[in-house]
C-alpha cells in the first residue's frame, strides 16, 4: 500500500502530532508498506531551499536522514507568538507529491492548513483519504482568542467531512466530533512504548537531584503553553515534602517559573533520558482540559506513576479513577493540590496505582494500534472500490 501522510508537525518537532505521524510512518514500513510524508519546513533556511526548487528531502541526508521514508518538505513560516509550532505556506508540492508517490490512500494528521490542501489535492486526484482528529482546536480558540469556536468547528468539519474516515483518539472527542456534525468517526486510539518507558529506569541519582531532602516527586511533561494550565500545580508547590518538576518548554515558561515558587524546571527533554526522568517521578500529573488523547498519560502510565488528570478529554478513557489514578474537575487549583496531597500521604495506594497503570497500557503498544489503523485504511480502500463499481 502506498500512502502519503500529511501531517501539522513532524520530527524534529516534539509535540503529539509529530509523534504519532513518526510511529505511523516506523510501522508501515515496519509492515512492508511505502509510506511518504508530507510536511512544514522546520527551519526558514530549509523553506528557502524548497521555494528554489528543492522539493524532496529523502532519508539520505539532512535532518531527516533518519526517519524511517521520504519527507517532502513545504515551505512554513513560524506562528506569532509560539515559534515552536510552524504552519504551512501554500505549495504545489503537496499534489505533487500525491502524484508522484501513486498514492493509495492519503492520511491526514491533524489537518488544519496543510492537511486542507492535502484533502483537496486527494479529493481532486481521486484518492481515498482517512483525516486523524488530534487537536481540539475549538478548545485552542477559547484560551487563545476568548471567541471562535463555532469558526472552529466549521473548519474542522468541513475537512473531515471530506474524508472517507475520520478517526478519533478517545470516546470523548468522538462524541464531540458527532455532536458537531462530522460524519463517518471511528475510534482509533494510540500507543506507547512499553520497552521505553517501564518503572525499572527509576534513578536515585536523578531522584538526588530531583529532590535533595527526599522529597516526594511531582512531575509535569509537555509544552509549556496557556492551554496546558499548568499553573494549576501552584498548589502543589506549598505541599510540604512534595518537589514540582516540569519538563518541557514553550510560550508560558517564563510565567510559570514565577507562577510556581520551588518547583524545577527541566526544559525539554526526550527519548531515554526522558523515559528515566518519568521512571524516578512519585506522582505523574496533567492539568490541560482540552487533550483530545494526552500521550504523557500513558507514557506515565507505562512508567509506573499514579496519575492526576482532569476529568474531560482523552485522561477519562485512559486514568481509571480510584485504579490507576484521579481524575479532578477541569482547572480546580485545589482540587488538584488536595489528589497530590492524599497520593503524598500513601506510599501504599501510590504503589497500586501505578502496578494498575502498568498493567492497564502493556497491550497498547504501536504495532498494535498500527495495525488497527492499517485496518481502518483497508476499509476505507475497500469502500471506496465498491463506491467505484457501483
């Protein structure tokens, strides 16, 4: 099967759009399938290059030279305000790369303005297309703007509307996208890397560091954003005995660094040396209301960690309350305080929490949900020739 994922984000971006469109990629080679991966430039230098004519970017050399298949590269320009995030210019690579890649079936990872133009090029070119909804961006116009979330969702649906499939990441944003008009929404979840992070990568020497009086380890992993609340961790950090630790960075780091008094902050951090970083947390927590599926979850999870989540979005198809964590009302500052409160008091109940959480992710791994989605594409494929013929 030859598919061209068109994706927001890719490596060396570290977000979950990127990371699920690289997992992606890794098992259709992995299953004998030539994938192609169309997406924003990461640099201004690298959107240069493309707009004079350099259109491929293969696995032979550059930033990619490590990816697992071909990257068509298109021109991007940073976001004002979060240069981290880059969008898209307009490209004629994108039908380019449709065509000449002979695609099968096209897969859109959080279409937004690059995946728009992909489910056009796919729709003029007649080619099957399966649109990934990952981002809540309804929830992003709230925080951001205070107004345009019925602007939101007209955008969304009317891409994924398009779609042969789309594929939604929980039970939650299921509903939403339901309740929203979108037609033909499946479920399809995502994995995590059992091997990579396990609880026997817990490191006292990181734990020293950490925490030098022995205090109970509080963690925090993702962009350091308005949408990620992550101020709500302000009650945690007058907890005696407890040590706040964020990792990651983003547009609100430097107001969270006077927002949280005490608490230490890693900068970004990935790959092994994070999977050890997660290991030697005690509690794991997550304070963003609008996760369409939340990967740190079940990265945590796999770590060993009782979890601390709020009760909307991806955390309730993934933290079990009272089993393998607690969930608590969206933005309750004390509510928050008061779960790590009562984890800090119980070593006991701390420890089956995260035996449960272990347990509960060790069959989600990505060959597992890869092959769902392979499942997904073949009926999509299957649809669409009984379409054609009739």
């Amino acid at each position: 099967m030859r598919v061209v994922i068109v994706t927001e984000s890719f490596p060396p971006d570290v977000n979950g759009v990127a990371h699920c469109a690289l997992q992606t990629a890794r098992h259709l080679v992995d299953r004998g399938h030539a994938p192609l991966v169309v997406a924003p430039a990461t640099s201004a230098k690298s959107s240069t290059s493309l707009e004079q004519g350099s259109g491929f970017i293969g696995t032979g050399t550059g930033p990619d030279a490590l990816l697992p298949c071909p990257v068509v590269r298109v021109p991007s320009l940073p976001l004002p305000g979060y240069p981290q995030v880059r969008v898209a210019l307009p490209s004629r690579r994108v039908a380019a790369a449709l065509t000449e890649h002979r695609a099968d079936l096209v897969h859109l990872a959080s279409p937004f303005v690059l995946g728009v133009r992909g489910m056009a090029a796919a729709a003029r070119l007649g080619i099957p297309a399966v649109a990934i909804y990952q981002t809540d961006l309804a929830g992003y116009a709230r925080t951001y703007m205070g107004a345009g979330e019925a602007a939101a969702w007209r955008r969304i649906r009317s891409v994924h509307a398009a779609a042969d499939r789309t594929l939604a990441p929980s039970s939650a944003a299921l509903r939403d996208l339901e309740a929203h008009g979108v037609p033909r929404v499946k479920l399809w979840p995502r994995g995590v890397d059992t091997v990579r992070f396990r609880p026997d990568l817990r490191d006292e020497a990181i734990r020293r560091e950490l925490a030098p009086n022995g205090e109970l380890i509080v963690g925090y992993v993702g962009r350091l954003a308005p949408e990620k609340h992550v101020e709500l961790l302000a009650g945690a950090c007058g907890l005696n005995g407890v040590r706040v630790v964020v990792v990651g960075d983003g547009p609100s780091e430097t107001t969270l660094r006077g927002a949280l008094p005490g608490a230490v902050f890693l900068g970004r951090r990935t790959g092994d040396e994070l999977a050890r970083i997660f290991a030697s947390l005690d509690v794991f927590v997550h304070t963003g209301p609008f996760e369409t599926f939340c990967q740190t979850v079940q990265e945590a999870m796999a770590s060993g960690l009782p979890v601390v989540a709020p009760a909307a979005g991806g955390p309730l198809d993934l933290v079990t309350h009272g089993r393998t964590g607690l969930l608590v009302p969206p933005g309750d500052t004390t509510a928050v305080r008061d779960a790590i409160a009562s984890l800090a008091a119980d070593p006991a109940l701390r420890a089956a929490y995260g035996a449960a959480a272990r347990a509960t992710v060790e069959g989600r791994t990505w060959a597992a949900v890869g092959d769902q989605l392979i499942g997904h594409y073949a009926d999509v494929l299957a649809a669409r020739k009984t379409a054609v013929a009739a």
